[in-house]
C-alpha cells in the first residue's frame, strides 16, 4: 500500500522584469515603466467611486492624480509665479525639506504640494535670497530635487530682485 505522503506544491511561475531567453514571462505586462509593488489601502465608497470616474483602473487614477498634485507628469515646476490679481504674482513652491531649515520662513500649503512663501516679520526678500545661498551649500548631492528647487527659486528671487518687480505684502494669520 503506497505511503500517505503530502503532495508537494507545484512551483509557481516567478514574474522577471526582464525575460530570459529561455522562458517567456507570464502573467500581464507590468503596467508602470518603473519598478513598482502592490499595496492595500482602506478607501471610503465615495473615494472609490470617484477614482473609478478618473479612471477604471484603480492604481492608474492615484497614480495619474498623484502627478497632478505634484504636476509631474510634465516637467515638474519647482517654483512658479501663479497670477492673483491684474499685475500680481505668488511666488510659489514645491515640497522641499531645505526650505524647513530656514528659521524665519514659514511655508503655506495652499494646494497638494504646492506652498506659499511667507516670512516673518523683520524679514525680506534679500534676506531669503541669502539664505537659500546658505542652504544649498548644505543639501547632499544625491538630494538632486532639493538642490534643483532651491537653484530654481534662488534664480526666481534673484530675477525679480534685479527687476524691482518685488513688493513685500503681509498675510494674517490667526491663532486656532
């Protein structure tokens, strides 16, 4: 009588990003040009819904509002003057941890990764502009998006100095 051995599993097929030419690669073809890996999320029914009319796909419409947020699906803006009012401009930002590090500005989220400047009292343009130039001497050279920003808003300022196209306004701020 034959011995009551468990089955062994049978293996299964290990998805290569790049096939070999011995084996085709199975399952479906990856979906992103770069390297990527399943998450699970707890989402409300209305974000579910929403994503679904973004689109079908439920990882391409985070990812596809992601870039929006961050505008990355172009070149990204690391800073950009946005229009307010009839010959008036924000300067605006990107996220960047280097402008933390900077004692007397205080940065805005006024969109998903999108800040305002603000800087405290006693403080002006030409004393930012200095301390971007403090700063980017310090950001690690693998921080490639940190020191690019910095670089960009430093050429913004410096542009806007040489123009005289700068006035200083003031926000309120409330205490909650």
């Amino acid at each position: 009588m034959p011995e009551n051995r468990p089955l062994s599993p049978l293996p299964l097929p290990v998805r290569r990003s790049v096939p070999s030419e011995r084996s085709p690669v199975l399952g479906r073809p990856p979906k992103y040009k770069e390297p990527s890996r399943p998450v699970t999320l707890t989402l409300p029914e209305s974000t579910l819904n929403n994503l679904k009319r973004i689109d079908p796909d439920r990882s391409r419409a985070i990812v596809k509002l992601t870039e929006e947020a961050l505008h990355q699906s172009q070149q990204p803006a690391f800073s950009e003057i946005i229009k307010v009012a009839p010959e008036t401009g924000l300067l605006i930002v990107g996220p960047c941890k280097a402008l933390a590090t900077i004692p007397f500005l205080r940065l805005i989220e006024v969109a998903p990764g999108r800040f305002l400047l603000a800087l405290e009292q006693g403080h002006d343009f030409r004393s930012l502009e200095l301390s971007l130039l403090d700063v980017v001497e310090t950001i690690p050279t693998e921080e490639f998006q940190e020191h690019r920003l910095i670089l960009d808003l430093i050429d913004h300022i410096k542009k806007l100095r040489q123009s005289e196209s700068v006035r200083m306004g003031e926000i309120l701020f409330v205490r909650i």
